[in-house]
C-alpha cells in the first residue's frame, strides 16, 4: 500500500511490546520509520532491534530521543508508570511533544493524562484501537481518537500505516469513550447470541443451523462470524480474555454510576462474564461465556 | 426475475392479506399462479381480484378449491380460528393437501397445529418469514421452514417467488423456534446499542458519531444500520412494534421456562421494552425502546 | 381453644386431602364438625373415616351431600377437574351453595371459576393460604380472602378453626392475588439474602455470624430465621419446593407482562431459581437457591 | 437504664458531630464521660460544650487529649482528613491509643486505616452502626465491629451506653462489610416489596391491605413497617436518602467485582435506585424507589 509508506520520516518512541504493541512498531519501521523502543522484558524487542530500532534501557531514554512517543500497555497503572513513574518517559520529553496511548483505558483516566501532560507543555492523544492480533499485524486497526484535530493530523500519516481507519471521535478521553462503548456492545451481544442458541438447541435445532442463519441474518453483527468455529468446537483459545472482557463491562458500569445513567442490561451481561469467570472460564476468548450459558 | 416464474402452475390458497400476506400473494400472482384468497376484512382482497384472484366467501371456500395453502395472520389464536374454527379451511382440504403457515407464532403451536393436519390426513409446514414490509414487496424474504423435505421441496418454487432465501431448519415447530430466536436476538441487541448511546452520548459524544462508528464496526448488526434514521430524527414510526417485540420476548422467556433453560438477559431486555410500553411507546416502532433509554 | 369449637355444626365437603388438606380437614373434624370428604388417593381419607368422616366415591358425592365445600389442591387443572370435570362436584351442589377454593392459583383461574360458579347459582371464595405444614397442623394458617364479605362471614367460623388469621383482600380472584404478590416477596428476599451472604463470606464473615446477625435485624424478614438451619446444615429437604417457587415466579411475571407492569427484579430472582433448577435443585426447599448461589 | 451509667469514665474525642454523631455523643455525656469534640462546622458542638465538653480547634487537639477518640463522618474521604490529613488527629495519639470509626466505610477502607493506626503504634476498630436518628437518640443502636476482642472488651462500655447491642462480627474491615451486606439486603427488599406492591394494584387490591398483609407477614422485614407511612402518604422525607443507598449498592457491586462473586440480583436492584435518582428522586429517602417504581 503505497500511501502508507509516504508519511514523513521521524523518530518515534513505542513503549509496550506485547501482543499488539509489537505488531504495529513493525508496521511503522517497515514504514521507513526510527523507531526506539522500549518494553519490560526487553527480548520482545529483538525483532525490532535486528531491522534497525533503537533499545531504550528506560522510558525516560524514548522520552529523551523522541517528540512521538507511542503507548500500548495492558492497564492505567503501566501507563501511569512509563509516563509518570520514577524513569518516566513524560519529564524528559523536548517542550509540545506529542504522547499517543493506544492502551484500553478509563476516559477519566486519560483525561487526566492529557491533563497532567498539558500541564507539563505536552500534548495527549487517547487512540484506543479496535481489532486484535491480525489487524495489528497487517495494518487494519481502527483508531479511536480523542484529543485536537491538529494534533491527530500530525499523526494521522503513522495511524495510517498501522489502521485501515482513523476516526475523531472527540475531545480528551473519548477514544477511550468510544472504546469502552464498543467492548459493552460486544460484550451484550456475546451473551445474547449465547442465549439465543440455548433457546434454539433446547428446542432442537443444531448449533451449526443456528449459527448460519442467525450470523448471516439482520441480527447477525460481524465479530460474531469471528467467533463462529470457537463456539462449534469448543475450542476457546484467547483472542481477548474473558476476564478483560469482565473487567471492561465492570469499568463500564463504573463509568455509568458516576455519569448517573442507568444501564441493567450491561450489568445482566457483566454478571454473566461474572459466572463463567466463577466457573473457572477467565483466561478463555471472551467468547467462552458460550460455554457458560451452553454447557455441554 | 426469471427464474422465479419458473415454477409449475398451480392453485394456492392464501388467507390472511395484511401488510405482509397482501405482498406475498401479490408475488404469487405475478409469477403466474392462480389464487384462491380469503380474508375477514374482504376490500383487502380488491387489488388481487382484480388481477385474476379468486375471492372466497370463508376458509372452508379456500379448503374446498386448493392443495396447498398458505396462512399468514398476526396470533395463534387468528391461524386457529381459520384452520379449525366453524368455518375452518382444514376439514374440507382434499387428502394429503399441505398447508403452509407464515405466521409467526409459538413452536408448541406450530408442532401442535402440525399434529391436526397430520390426523386429519393432511401435512404441514411451519414457515414464518424473516423481514418486513420491503422484503414482502420485493420478494426478498427469508423463509424458515419446520417440517419434512419432502414437503418443503413441494413447494420451494413458491417460496422462491416470495423469497430470496429458504432455510429448512428442522422439524416440525423448528422453523417457528430459530424465528423466535431470531426475534429475541434483534430485541436484546436494539437494547444494548441504546444503552451503549446512553453511555456515550453522557460522556460527550454525538449519536452520530457513535451511530456511525458503532453500526459500521464489527458489533454492528445489519439491522442496527436501517434504525439509524428512526435514532437519529426520532422519528420511531412503526415497521415492527415495540409492543409486539414486547410479546415476543414475553412468549421467548415462556418458551425458555418451558425448556428449562434459565436466560436472564433476555428478561432484562424484556423489561425494558416493558418499560418502554408503560412510557407510552408501545405502537411505535420496536427501535423506540431507544427513546426511553436515551430521553430527549 | 374454646371458641374454635364454639362455630355451628354443619355438613361440610372436603376435597383434596394432601399434606395441607388432611391436616385441615382434621381440624375442622376436631372442632365438631360431619366432613363429607374425598381425594384421588382414598387411603389418605382413613384417618378422617375412622374419626366419622364419610368418604365419597367421587367429587359429584361431595357435591350432593354438602352447601359448603372447600377444596385444597395442587394445580389449577386439578381443581377444574373436581369441580366440572365428568364426576365434577359443583354441577350437583343444591342451589346457592358456596365453594372455598384453598388452592394457590392464577388470579385469572380464580376469576374463572368465580364467574362459573356465580352462572350455575353459586357463590365462591378464592382463600389461599399462608403457611405450610406445621401452621396447617395446628390451625395456624393464614388465609388471604378474595369474594363477597356475607360470603366470607358465612364460612369465618370454619375458617376460624382451621386459621389464626383471615384477610379479606378484596374481590374474587384477590386472594389469589395476594397470595402470588406474598411468594414473589418470599422468594426475591430469599436471592436477596442469599446473594448478601455470598458476599459477606467472601469477606471473611462467617455464616454463622451473618445469619444470627442479619436474621435479628431490620432487614430479617421472619421466615429467613425458619430457613436458618437448613442454610447452616446445607439440609435442604423441602417444605416448599424449589421447583414450585419458580413456577410461582413465572406465573408471578406472566401476570405481569397480563397486566403491563415491568418488574426486574422479579425477574432477575426467577433466573436464579432457573439456574439452581438446572443445577438440579428443583425438588429442595427453595430455599436451596442459596446452595446455588452459595457453593460450598 | 443504671447497667449504662457504670462504665469507668474518661476523657473520650469524638469526631463528627452530624445527624447521628452529636445523638451519639450526647448519651456519652450524659453517662458521665469527659468529651473532647470536633466538628468543622463548630456551632453543631454548643449543646455539648453547655454540658460540660470541651471544644477542640482541631482534630489534633483531639488528638492531644484522649487515649480513645470516636470519629462518625461521612464519606472515606473526611475520615481520611480528620486522621491523617495535615491537623489530624493520628499523629497527636499518645501511644498505644485506640481509635473507633463508627463512619459507613469500604471494608478495603477500614483495612487500609486499621495498618496506617497499627503502624502509628495505635489500635482500631471498624464500628459502623446499624440504626438511624432516632435509635441514635435513644441509645438504641447496633454496632458492627471489626477488630481484636479485647480492644472491644476495652470500650464495650461506652458503646453499650450508645447502642443496645455490639456484634463482634470479626477481624479489622469485618464491620465494615456486615454493614455493606446489611444495606444492601436493605435496598433489595426496600425494590423487592415495591415490586410486590405495583403487581398487586394491578390486580386490584389497595396499597392499604397489601402494607398491612404483607408487613405483618413472614416475608415482613421489620424496617419495612418503618416506611408503611412514607409509601402510603408519598411523603418521602430523608431518613436515609435514595443517593446513598444507590452509592451504597455500588460499593457493594464493586466490592463484588473485586471479591470475583456474581450477584445478579443485588445489579437489578442498584439499577432501579438508578432509574429513581434519574427521575430527579435522589435526594428523598431510599424508600422513594417505591415512587419511581409505583408512580401515582
């Protein structure tokens, strides 16, 4: 894809190398771009390293080199420490740096990183994704942006080559927003689906018939058809942990409570994550609450 | 359509001409079939009578002049009276007739309807129709049909003139069950995408934009993108109505207590178009349970 | 107690003589009065025979011989075949005689049966009872009245001998009402409880301590201190079935959705019972909810 | 009540003079006890000084004088400053003090201030009291305490002058937790009956005559009599506001997440507090879920 490589080269800091965040460093060095990188465990960065980029020892090394500083980390508290802790990259930054959290996240939280960033002559972009492993690894996340719209045009050429979509949604933390309103979407209908096949088998009907007529239907959402061979097989290897799924429709319905809304069937679904991770199913896809409702 | 006049000519029976039995027996007409219709309310019948159509007096008319009939009425109760009631089309049917019921409607109605036909010599099929008022016209349903191959083969070449899809989804009363599923999955997921915009909307971003990124991405059930006018003008005028969705999760949750099977997000939808109801919403269309999530 | 006794004798039908039904009967017998009785089972009459009860051969004798007949029996359908089945009682009662139904039924069943009687030239009492064995046994009961006041003053005496107390609810079919509104509180108190418990072990408390502490408090409806050592000894031999508690929670919700009240939490309780249903709960006390939501 | 009045008397710090704490302090002083009280708002501590206590300027003040020191505060957040923030009492504490939060807290809460006394060289109990004004008043309370017993033996006699009853409910944070289990059966209920009552009506029967059948029975938690008043006159003045109780089953929802429990039932509830602070009932009393869910 030709336009993806034409963005302007630059040097740009990309802290957390797991799953996701190694998958879209390579799309941005295979971009043409420097990259120095820094991870916990620092053999995630071997790849990374042998085709050019640089080993950061600290956060503190990526904030000294770059003026973008990429975050993809697995909870606010690692965001926090690469940011903010002792080595943290923020204090070291050059002044009007640029600071992108991909990372799943509270919106209050990254208000307050974009906040705390401000303060300290920055600028914050919370860009949530949505996809997993393969569209990280061939390009195809969608960003979820909160933050300016000039600084989102600044990065827009790096999102470009990691996503096939960039979308504003809004002002500081409603990247996140978005996010989590996405993940409680799933989520709601994981469960539904799940239902609707109990019903449907107790009266007869096989899963593999369910399956096809109703996620080839109107009712039939996309990710579902992704899910479609775990649930026939049984065979619910993680994509996305049922437990993350638990802990982002928990957040969700904190989020709810401060924002004074009242929303029970996210708390009926997030109850039903809650069995199965009772009933031992927490580090399966999330689609194993399946299992849960379907027991065989 | 060519292929769709294909089929060999025949007289058929069609009872019940509202919104959706007038489009598809018009469909039929059009392919070349000769219809014997009835309906309580005759003027109804005015437009096909006078393309070629046979206007019965009562049902038992209807049961006197066809092999194969079709029903297509609102409850069980209506199927019942114009099959078995007084002037029921069903005693006077001709041996081995077969009759086609498009309603939608219990599976234990459905198997138990089949049980008469079959006693009194005759068979059955349980085919209630997925889309509305536009599939209808068009003849682009999708027929999901409970009951022998057989049967069904006898008449595919009418149901393809009605129809873009037929599933044959099991025995007798099956075809009633993945409806029944069908509904409950478009009921449950309308609530968590209005409780996902009751999230977001407080959080600060717009409907559209949670609109057009929710209902574009991988959560986004086909059906959520033909809601999006109603959503977004409020304009909630019925297709499907709310008070019937209402039912229809009511008979589901009835049916899952029959079963056994405990399903406590369906109840919680269900509560929630009940809520909707209580607010005065129940002749609008089954989306408005928007509306009572996310008040103006 | 004196003025049990102190009612005037008459001849009076029993019909239904199951666990609740022979100790009834026996007290009215105790108090003076010439029973006419008769159950399915003849057996479980001996003990009343033997004390002067005369057994009928059928309902029909039952009705022949008496101007009042209660009856206590365990479904609607039962308590329709006594009455107007083939050998039914009520169509050979002498004019203006006075049925008491005990039985718990739907409000509507007592309606019905209300309206038939009135049109055959009798009178009707809905007359559930609150209470089970013990209470039954040693005129304890309480009984929730729906029906005419004369009505009910003609039958108080009776009523008086086998009850502590007699709530006249209001019309036909109020007593039935009460008495479903009266369970559906029974069992959303006992997942209430239950649920609180679950949480408090899980902070360390043990049940023990939260029983004697909760049960003793604001919040200790009187029936949970009854429940306590079933709880504490995980002995959940029935008083009142598990199975029988949902099925009066779906009727409870059916009749909600019959009259457009929304009620979520009855709702959420009535999956409880599913799940410790399906978990094989069913014939334990209901209070066996608490095994499910409690595992050891 | 002579048995109150022999408690050994000493110089006692309370802290928090409000609706609950000055009733408290009151009966201390009345048994005899030297206070020394705070207050931020000073003027609620005049009938207290008229009686002989002396004012502190500060919590340290507070600190300085007493070996035992009562804190009854609202939130987390004001117990924290009274104890630790700048002029709190903690640091002041002669060694080996003993410190009684009667404040409603997060059993995570009570923990984390029972390590911060013990590492200052103090001791603490979490006290929280079941009861509202009037109990207050009339000594009447009932304490839940969490901590060693013989720091309980120590100061059993000026919580016997307070309350009627101490439950020694276990280690440090166990008060705490009996107490969020107690309010959250509380809330349950409180929905629970209001469902029960809006079936009811429905069918006909008056709010009268379901209070008074359904209070009087077994399922008739005794704080429910205590609202018969307020739900028959809709006067729901605030004895224990509906905002709280909402933040209360919160708590307890996210006490839940964090203890891995699923409790559907406790989610239902919180969600219809939800639904009655939308509809603008916030700040009446909890007994006001009654209004949102039976609306006149």
């Amino acid at each position: 894809m030709e336009h993806k490589s034409a963005a302007r080269k630059m040097k740009i800091g990309f802290i957390g190398l797991g799953i996701m965040g190694s998958r879209m460093a390579a799309n941005l060095q295979k971009a043409g771009h420097d990259l120095v990188v820094y991870n916990r465990t620092a053999e995630k960065a071997d790849e990374l390293v042998k085709n050019g980029a640089t080993l950061a020892a600290s956060p503190e090394e990526v904030g000294r080199a770059c003026r973008v500083v990429f975050t993809m980390l697995s909870t606010p508290q690692a965001v926090e420490d690469v940011a903010l802790g002792q080595h943290g990259f923020l204090k070291e930054l050059p002044g009007n740096s640029l600071w992108v959290d991909c990372s799943t996240v509270n919106p209050s939280f990254s208000k307050s990183m974009a906040q705390t960033a401000l303060k300290m002559g920055h600028r914050f972009l919370d860009a949530p994704v949505s996809g997993s492993l393969a569209p990280a690894q061939n390009g195809q996340l969608v960003f979820l942006i909160g933050g300016s719209a000039t600084d989102l045009d600044e990065v827009k050429p790096l999102l470009d080559v990691m996503g096939k979509a960039v979308i504003h949604v809004g002002d500081h933390g409603q990247g996140a927003s978005m996010k989590m309103v996405n993940n409680m979407l799933f989520g709601q209908i994981m469960v539904a689906f799940s239902e609707g096949l109990r019903l449907g088998t107790s009266l007869g009907i096989s899963e593999e018939v369910l399956c096809q007529t109703l996620m080839n239907g109107p009712g039939g959402a996309p990710f579902l058809k992704l899910k479609e061979q775990k649930l026939l097989t049984r065979d619910f290897s993680p994509e996305f942990p049922l437990e993350w799924m638990h802990k982002d429709l928990h957040l969700a319905s904190v989020t709810a409570y401060e924002q004074g809304v009242a929303l029970p069937l996210l708390q009926s679904a997030k109850e039903m994550f809650g069995f199965a991770k009772q009933a031992g199913l927490g580090e399966e896809d999330f689609s194993a609450v399946y299992d849960f409702i379907n027991p065989k």
